[in-house]
C-alpha cells in the first residue's frame, strides 16, 4: 500500500512477477482495493491477498507510525516474515517505517550493531553495492566497517563476484585523507584477511567498476547517490536543449534513441528495483517511492534471490568478524 | 611551477590571458625555464618573470613544504600578494600548500574562523558556488555558516545573482533530515535576515539551478563534486560503447558531436578555471592539477574578477555575521 503509485502500480509489478517469472506473491493492504486492482488487470484470484486495514503515509514518523498502527499493511507484512509465512518483503512506501520494521519486528542479526541499507550503482563494468544507503547518518567506525563486511557478503553471494574489492569512500586515495571516521574504519578493514581491501574510494571512481563495494556513512552515501543520478539528469538536460537548438542534431538524436535508452535503462532504478536491508533476520526489501511496474518487479526477484542465497549466516559472522577486528585493535 | 603540465602549459594559459584578455600577468618561478618557455612561444619579454628556485612537490606536506622551502614559487607568490605588488595568484599545484600559504602568509579576514574553497558547479540554469569544496574535512556549525554566507557573497557579486538561494546539503529536505551539524546550521541560517535561505537541497537538486549557493562540510563537498564529475563521465562512456555497437547510431553520433562538444564545455573545469579561497586576506585561485592553458587562462580572468570586486570587506562581514548568529542563539 505504501509508495507514490500504490497500489495500482504495486499490483500490476506483483502481477508480472508471478506472470513472467513465477514468483508466489502475497498482497498485503486494502481487501477491497488490492482485489480491484487484480479485477482490473483481470487477474482475480490469481494473486492471494492479505489484508490489512491500514497504511503509514510517507510523512510519518516511522516508530511511532508502527506502535500506532498496528494493523498497517507493512507492519502485517513484518509479522508475516516473523511468523515464517512469506520468505520476504517489498515496500514502495515510507522507507524509514520499513527500517523501524525490520529492527523492531524481525530484529538485528546476532553481532549486528546497525542494519543498513544496500544500495545497487550502476559502473562502467556492471554493479557496485553501496553501503549504507541511507539509513545511519551518523556512525561509528566498527559500525563503517561492520557496512563494508555486509556489503562485500552481498557482492559476493548475490552479485556473483568471486573477490569483491572493498572501498571507503574519501575526500582522497591517500591514507592520511579523510575524517577520523574513515581512517579508523580504513585501518580496521586494512587488518582483515578475508576481504579485498583496496583503500580509500575517491567520488569519480565510484562509477569507474574497479570497486565492488562501497562504504560509507548513510549521510555521505545518499549524498553520493542523489547527486550522481541529479548529475545525469542535468547533463541529459543540457544535451537536449543543445540538441534541440539544431535541426541537424535534432535529426541525428532520433537514429540515436535506442542507444540513450539502452544506457537509460542500464543506469536506471527501474532495473534495480529495491535496496536490500543488510543485517536483520530477514528479507526486506526498500523500493523507490515513484517505483514503476517494473522496479516492483525487479524489487520481487531481488527479494527472491536474497532468501533463496540464505545470506542472514554469512552477514552475522561479517557482523561479528568487523566486530572482532576492533576487539583485537583495542585489546593490541 | 606546481601542476601537473607546468610550466609548459602554465606560461601558455599566462600568454593567452595576457594576449586576449589584457592581463597582467607575472610568471613567479624558475627564471631560465620560464623564459625558454616563452621563447617557445615567442613571446620573449611579454610577461615579466619573478625568479623564484624552489618548487612545492604535490605530495609534500603543505604547511612543511612551505616553512622549508623559502624560494619556492608558491610562497615567494604568497610574499607578492602580502607586499602588494601583485593583485592576486593562480596555482594548478599542491592546493593544501595554497591553503596553508594563505592562511599563513596573507592570513585570514578578520571575523573568518576557517576559510573555504568555492567550487562553481554547473547547472540546468547556470552555476551554483559549492563551499567548501575540500578545504575543511570537519567543520562546526558556524564554521559552515560562514561557508554558506561567505559563498553567497562571491555568488551576488561574481555571479552577479541578486539575492542567491542558499541550500545546506542534507539527505533528505525535511527539516529533521540531516546531521547535528547541518541541522544546528540550517536552524541558525534560518534566523538570518539577510539571505534567501532555502533549507535543505538533496544531491539530485544539486543541479537544478534552484540553488545558487550550495553549502556543506569539505568531505562531503569534495565527494559530492567529485561523484557528479565520475557519473557524468560513466555515463558518457556507456553511452559511447552503446552508440559503437550500432553503425547507425555511429553516424549519429558523428552530426550530434558539435551538441556534445558544447555541452562538454558547459560542464568542463577548464571553463570554470579556478576555485578561490574565501575568508583570506588576497586572492588566491586553486586551479585543477591538470588545468590546460585554457583553464589556467580562466583561473586568472576569475582572478582578476575577483580582485577588481573588493570582495575582502563583504566576506569579512558575512563571516562575522555568521559568528553573530551564534552568539544570538547561545545568549537567548
């Protein structure tokens, strides 16, 4: 129910999910509304729905909205998870309700100090994760790390890289660049023998393929995200009306279209879907308030994927492995 | 003589800002080589050259380099601007060195706590100034709102915007997004009479134009600047792979170039030339490590802008203004 085109948007990606891909999808919200949906795409009955009475709106607060409405589509959803009725979640809606969910309810994986958010960027050789997306603004370097050694477990179970190469992000490659954040957090990581540690990640090579997981603060990490995709925009924006001003290169652009779509759809978040939560007792995923069809879609397999990789054991142990090297370096 | 193409491609930026725009300009650094550089040019005599026999290496400690080596090219600059015998500097060198050589040579306005670096972003509409673009990894609430008030002055009176919209950097626009930093920032900007403070601008409205001074910390600054530079660039090169695989496109390409070319240069530091310091008393201008001739040209033609405005009194009174912000705040 949650999410700027809910729920018909919601349904119809749920819809195609089950059509194109097999996926079993519950629908939890609205009864009424959600089997509306399903008639109008005329697909009653083909999806089962639970329902639930209420919605938390995008400007809520996320704890307060949870303890309140008990009986909310996603708070339902998390209780469906806890009792072992459905292997995951998806929600369009408010993101850090979902965040406040998946603590509350599912609870933090064993040694997990702060869940965070995955996000997926796009690079010039194919995906990098972003740890965290957003939900710590502030904290801790155990914590940095504790992101990194998650994201690396994702990079590796879920993206298929045999050796994910790990990065801080910095204002610089050098060691002594930096917040006192990142140094210690890069010191830590630098001690680990498990993981591919590869220092300091300027912001123009984030996009460059030679990282496959990228840590950093969730302040610094929407920053980074945000701007990218504004970047883009605006230099899209720019080449249009270049492109309009002539009538040459106007012609030109149209025998293009279809390589501007094709990098469209490579960058876009449509083809991400969702942003996984890293290091709760199981599968949430957070989509795009403005999510398309398709970016549900693609949010249920990425849901799909994470539980059939069973990752909660391998995320506690980097949990606790980041934990351990702070333990070690104090104890030194 | 710091950069990574000096004094080749320095002497030359000097020539074309002397011979097209009127400059002048003083060549400070090693007397035989600068002179064979202009005899390359043959430009024998046109510029006046001050022998300096050191050079700042770009990974010598600043604040050292510049304490042992009295004859090099950037302090004896420094030396210059202090005795009054040139209006303001250009550096593509070691940028920490020309912070510290400001800071301790020309010293800081009075009233300034930290002084930044004011990058100029491009955007939809125009350019917006980014302080602080690196110079302060941690910085405190006021120091940021000196930032913020500081590039708002370089933006009305270089720019030449009437009354710019001023943004902090936060994740989010809603007023309790953020840090405690940009919030105790954003909460005393909102007190101050005297700008247009329009709260909070998230990096996908970085671009936009709505903002025209762009404030935050160095570390963010440093990476918001430097992921649009590496988004812009993935994108331009998937979309170059994209159009080769298509003969079509390829010839498309080939009548868009002139549209791309123009865009290029919109968005190119070589455009934009330098980044001044704000908050020091002289003017000094960080120029990119691989400035081309053009963009050493741009640097001084900013230079000299910036030199002709008399912005030393406007950034000494918004800083102190930004301190008196805090004190409003502490003693109420």
């Amino acid at each position: 129910m949650g999410g700027d085109l809910a729920p018909s948007v919601t349904v119809e990606g749920a819809l195609r999910a089950h059509r194109e891909r097999g996926l079993d999808v519950l629908l939890v919200g609205d009864e009424k509304r959600l089997n509306g949906e399903l008639r109008r795409f005329g697909a009653e009955g083909e999806l089962r729905v639970h329902h639930a009475s209420e919605v938390i709106e995008m400007g809520e607060h996320p704890a307060q909205a949870l303890r309140k409405k008990k009986d909310s589509s996603l708070k339902v959803c998390f209780d469906l998870i806890k009792a072992g009725q459905v292997a995951g979640m998806v929600s369009a809606g408010n993101s850090g309700a979902v965040l406040a969910g998946a603590l509350f309810i599912l609870g933090r994986l064993d040694g997990v100090d702060r869940p965070c958010i995955g996000g997926s960027l796009p690079t010039v050789k194919g995906r990098a994760v972003l740890v965290d997306m957003g939900a710590n603004v502030d904290c801790t370097p155990e914590q940095l790390v504790q992101f990194a050694l998650m994201g690396e477990v994702y990079a590796r179970k879920v993206f298929g890289v045999p050796k994910p190469c790990v990065g801080v992000v910095a204002n610089g490659e050098e060691e002594g660049k930096g917040t006192d954040l990142t140094r210690k957090a890069a010191a830590a990581l630098r001690t680990d023998k498990e993981v591919a540690f590869h220092g300091y990640v300027e912001g123009k090579d984030v996009f460059s393929g030679e990282f496959d997981v990228i840590a950093t603060d969730g302040f610094t990490g929407n920053v980074l995200l945000k701007t990218a995709e504004g970047a883009v925009w605006a230099f899209g924006q720019l080449l249009k009306r270049q492109i309009k001003s002539s009538p040459l290169a106007s012609a030109a652009a149209l025998l293009m279209k279809s390589s501007f779509d094709q990098v469209r759809k490579r960058v876009d978040y449509e083809e991400i879907g969702g942003a996984p939560l890293l290091g709760v007792q199981g599968v949430a995923m957070i989509a795009h308030g403005r999510s398309t069809a398709r970016a549900i879609l693609n949010a249920l397999s990425g849901a799909e994927l994470f539980a059939q990789k069973h990752l909660e054991e391998d995320l506690g142990a980097a949990a606790r492995r980041a934990a351990a090297l702070f333990t070690q370096r104090a104890a030194s």
